[in-house]
C-alpha cells in the first residue's frame, strides 16, 4: 500500500509541474532512466515533438527557478546550523522558515505556470483528458487519505 502510495505521489508531484524543478536541478534530474518525464512520457503518450517542446519550455523556466532552488539549499543549510546540537532559538528558526515558505510559494508559482503552459500549448485533447483523469484520480486518492487520517484520530483514545 505504501509503494503505491509512492507511486501515486510521484505522479502527482509530476502533473503539479515538479518535472520542471527537477529539470531545474540539473540534466541528471530530468529523468535519466525515464525519471517523471519518461514516466509521464508514457501516461500521456507524448511524441518526440512533444517532448521537445516541454524540454523547451522547462529550460525557459530554469533562468527563473534555479536561483531560487540555491535560495532554498542555503536557507536548509542555515536551519541545519542553527538547529545544530539540539540548539533551538524559535525567533531564529520561524525567520528561517518564513523564507523558507515564501520561496516555496515562489517555486509553486513556476511550477503552476509551467504545467499550464503545457496542458495549453503542448497536449492534445485526449492527453488533456488523461492528464485531467489522473489528476481527479489523485484528488480523491487524498481525500480518502485525509479521511483515514481523520477516522484514526477520532478511534484513538485520549492520553
């Protein structure tokens, strides 16, 4: 159950536009051997074309979101030192982390943008219909996760 939770999770990180921090990252991130673009590759049944033009769009949007993933890296690494050996200064900690949340929202944003340019520009109608199953897929996947999360609490004696 957990693998496929995984699996499911990896796949909806991908239609949420991850693919593109990935890509970010680095070429190695791109998918290597298959990775979330050759995963979705398969899914959506994209051409050569195709992903030729999502590579395209991806590394328009790399000028934009690596900046940010080394923000990102080096606020994890002020946290790590600041947290150091149990060390804890919550003023600290909460300024690091707001950071932390608005670059996020920041990367969110891009991945937004990349997905739509996508979903508009590049699928056809039928992997347009695909993309939208196995996002309403992952949707109710969730809820029915929350909705275990919440069961559990509520069977769950009080300490």
């Amino acid at each position: 159950m957990k693998t496929k939770f995984c699996g499911v999770a990896l796949l909806a990180l991908m239609l949420c536009g991850t693919g593109a921090l990935s890509y970010a990252q680095g070429p190695g991130a791109w998918g290597g051997h298959g990775g979330y673009m050759g995963h979705m590759s398969t899914l959506l049944n994209l051409t050569t074309a195709q992903k030729q033009q999502i590579k395209t769009l991806m590394q328009a949007q790399r000028a934009t979101t690596r900046p940010l993933m080394q923000q990102l890296g080096q606020l994890h690494v002020q946290m790590l030192n600041a947290t150091a050996s149990g060390a804890f200064n919550q003023t600290t900690v909460q300024s690091i982390a707001t950071q932390e949340a608005q670059i996020q929202a920041q990367l969110a944003v891009q991945r937004q943008s990349v997905e739509s340019q996508i979903y508009n520009t590049v699928l056809t109608t039928q992997q347009k219909a695909t993309a939208d199953q196995l996002r309403q897929n992952e949707i109710i996947q969730i809820n029915e996760r929350l909705q275990r999360g919440s069961q559990a609490e509520a069977e769950t004696p009080a300490q």
